[in-house]
C-alpha cells in the first residue's frame, strides 16, 4: 500500500505506465494533441502541461514541446492558443476560419494558428523542468527566456487594463462555458455568423459540451477578431466581450515570479517582471467578490462580479498570494462534493455535473489548487485535492474532466494533461513539487 487511499504500489506503477503511454501515444513529433479526434493540433496551455509530464521521464522531449510551443508565437510576443501544424477537417474552427495570415503581429512564415491566447502557464514548467536538471536545461531555458519575456508583456500590454487580466474570447481563458460570462455572452446577439457545422459533438456527447448559443458566440467573437486583423487594440476598444479572469490573472502572476526566479538563475535583469508582478497583484484585487468571498470575474463593459465560484476562484495561492484568501469558501466547496475541485459551486442551480466547465473536476485546475495549497502550507486542503485526483483516475481513466458527484469520466479519453498531471504531481511516485 502506498498509504493514499487504497492503492498498491502495482497500481500506481500500472497508472504510471499508462500515462507515459498517453503522452506517447498523442505526440506528433515535437509536440502533443490533448486528445487525438477532439483536439487534433496543439493548444497552448494543454501543451505546456504536456512538457511538465513528459519531464517525469523524458527531460529532452519536455524542453522540446516548449520550444516547439514558443516557436508559434507572433511578432508582438502574443502565443496563440491553436498551432495548425497540420489539416484536420475532424476539427471546426480550423485556420480557414481564424483567418490569422495577414493579421497584425503574426508575421511572416509562422505557423497557421489561432488569433488568440491561452493561460500563461509555460514559464511556470520551464522553471520546474529546467529545476529537474539544471545542467541539462540551462542552454535550452536562456534561448527561451526572450521568448517568455515577449510572451508575458504582450499579456500586461494587451489584455491588462484592468490590471486583471482580461479575456477576448471565453476559449481564451481555457474554461470555454464557465458561468463567469453567462452575461458577458447575453450582452450580445450572434448575428451573421456564417453557417457551420460543429465537429466537437461528432466526437463527444452533445451534453458534455457546450450548447448552440455559445458555439454561435464563440463563432461570431472569432468572426469579430478575423473583421479586424486580429487587431488587439481595436478589439479591446470595440468588443462587446472583455471579462477580465481569474484564471489568466493567476496563471500570469504565478509565470511572472517564475520568470523572475529565471532571470536570477540566468543572471538576467528582473526589475520589469517584478513590476509586472506588483500590477497583477492589484489587478487580483478588483476580482475579490465580497459576497462570495472568493474571486470572481469581472464583466469589463458592465463592471459587474459575475458571482461565481468556480475552480479559478482558488488560484490565488498557486498566484503566490497569501493573505486574504478564500479558505473558507473552499472548504464550503470541498464539503459539497465528493471529489474536489468542481468547476462550479455543486449547490448553485446553474451547477451541471457532465457539462464541460460548468461543474466537472479537471486535473489541471486542481493541480494548480492544490500545489498552491500545499505551498501555503494548507497541508489538509491539499492533500484532499491532490487524493481526490489520484482517486478519479484510478478509478475512472485519463479523461478530460469528471463529475464531482460521482466521479463519470467524461469529453475526451486518453487525455494528455490527465496524463501529465499523474505523472507530475498527482501519482504517489510523483516528485514533492
Ligand atoms: C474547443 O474547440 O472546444 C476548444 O476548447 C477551443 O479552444
């Protein structure tokens, strides 16, 4: 027994060998789908997960998926959130649709890709991969850093006026459906998007994935973009769609000090990372919702909290932030469901236990929780998070996300960052973080 609930030391080996499996299975040379069908390219964050779990056994390949990440990015330091490294007519909106050639800041030559971002969680496992082994890292991390420091200011220049970081898209903040912009995405009719088919219901239950009136909204705000060059000035100015995250406002504050540390290490200057750090930290604060007590999302065109609880709202550790935080509301939360973290709050009537992010448990997000948690010394909390996780694959398999009541497996199987996050943080086998 390896004295996480009940699982033999043969388990977690089996579990072990079938994550490192998945990886391989989903690796196209040089990087790795999130799932092969659904997600047939590679997405940003999805990506930089990957590089942490192939770090479990195979350094090389990890630094390789994070070059071949940051090779994508634009001109104006922007990583897209879908690199087209091939044709796929499995999966809709593919580059026809993004329509990025041509657009300002990409650039000649550069991959086909989307016109958008994704949480900045690529500088965070540099640092952990390059920690692993320093010798072998420190070349490949220096040739990195400029790309990161690109990466990161786009982020503060482009999508910071608030200071929280905002998104232009909900697929921008990687939680597609979450309830967070249930009003941002009303404030708005979807009128004159071209007729499509969707490709994501062909592959997974049409109730695990969000409905007809977001897909049309998620189509029309990627009409919006193509309409202007994917011009982010003039989105930011003329979108009917700016909610500013704590998804993305976290994950870039936990990447900044990461970067910092980086800059130390490679005897770099620091002074505008920390800079950045100071402007996220007041940023964090406008997201605070008093009445949930918790953070929130912020609708930037009505300047309303969403009044969400959701996973994001417990990132704030994993941001490196200690006072203030909303351990109560955790607990609140870890009470309401068998298997923490849910996507959203299980006693709220928008609550849907299969439907994508508004209620499943994903390994990513409670990976993020609960290494926050453990650095903050919240010993309990994390360990509840991090069994929990143990708990829903080993009984349940690699997959995209799962209900909180009942642990179903539900999107895609054989999914890479289920795989990763075992590998690196959630098996028993896993390195102390
Ligand atoms: C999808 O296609 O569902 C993705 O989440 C978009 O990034």
């Amino acid at each position: 027994m390896t004295g996480m609930f009940d699982m033999t030391t043969e388990r977690v080996d089996q579990l072990d060998a079938e994550a490192r499996r998945i990886l391989r299975l989903n690796d196209r040379g040089g990087y790795t789908v999130p799932t092969a069908g659904l997600y047939p390219y590679q997405w940003n964050w999805d990506s930089a997960f990957a590089a942490f779990g192939f770090a479990a056994f195979d350094i090389d390949r990890a630094w390789t998926e994070l070059e071949t990440l940051m090779a994508g990015q634009w001109e104006n330091g922007m990583v897209p959130h879908i690199q087209f490294h091939v044709s796929d007519p499995g999966y809709f909106p593919g580059a026809d649709v993004w329509g990025t050639d041509g657009a300002v800041g990409k650039g000649e030559g550069r991959v086909a890709s989307s016109g958008i971002s994704q949480p900045a969680v690529a500088a965070s496992f540099a640092w952990r991969i390059y920690q692993k082994d320093p010798g072998a890292g420190m070349a490949r991390l220096r040739g990195m850093f400029p790309r990161l420091m690109a990466f990161h200011r786009w982020f503060i220049a482009a999508r910071a006026e608030s200071g929280a970081v905002a998104i232009s898209h909900p697929w921008e903040a990687g939680r597609d459906n979450a309830p967070d912009w249930d009003e941002a995405m009303a404030g708005f009719e979807p009128e004159g998007v071209a007729a499509y088919t969707r490709r994501d219901t062909g592959h997974v239950d049409p109730k695990m994935r969000p409905t007809k009136a977001d897909y049309d909204r998620y189509i029309w705000l990627v009409q919006f973009g193509r309409e202007r060059k994917w011009d982010d000035a003039a989105i930011a100015a003329e979108s009917p769609f700016r909610v500013a995250d704590p998804t993305l406002t976290f994950t870039l504050m936990r990447a900044c000090r990461d970067l910092a540390r980086i800059a130390d290490a490679l005897g770099e200057d620091r002074t505008e990372i920390d800079g950045w750090i100071t402007r996220l930290e007041a940023g964090a604060e406008t997201l605070w919702n008093p009445d949930t007590a918790c953070y929130d999302s912020r609708n930037l065109r009505t300047g309303r909290l969403a009044g969400c609880v959701t996973n994001a709202s417990f990132l704030g550790w994993w941001g490196g932030l200690r006072d203030g935080q909303p351990l109560d509301t955790l607990h609140r939360i870890l009470a309401a469901a068998p298997y923490s973290v849910p996507s959203y709050d299980p006693t709220s009537p928008k609550f849907e236990g299969l439907r994508y992010w508004r209620g499943p448990v994903w390994g990513v997000m409670n990976m993020m929780v609960g290494v926050g948690l453990a650095e903050a010394g919240l010993k309990t909390e994390a360990e509840r998070v991090r069994s929990d996780t143990a708990r829903l694959i080993s009984e349940h398999g690699f997959a995209e996300y799962f209900d909180p009541h009942n642990g179903t497996p539900a999107g895609g199987g054989t999914f890479t960052w289920t795989a990763a996050i075992w590998l690196g943080w959630a098996s028993p086998n896993a390195e102390e973080l």
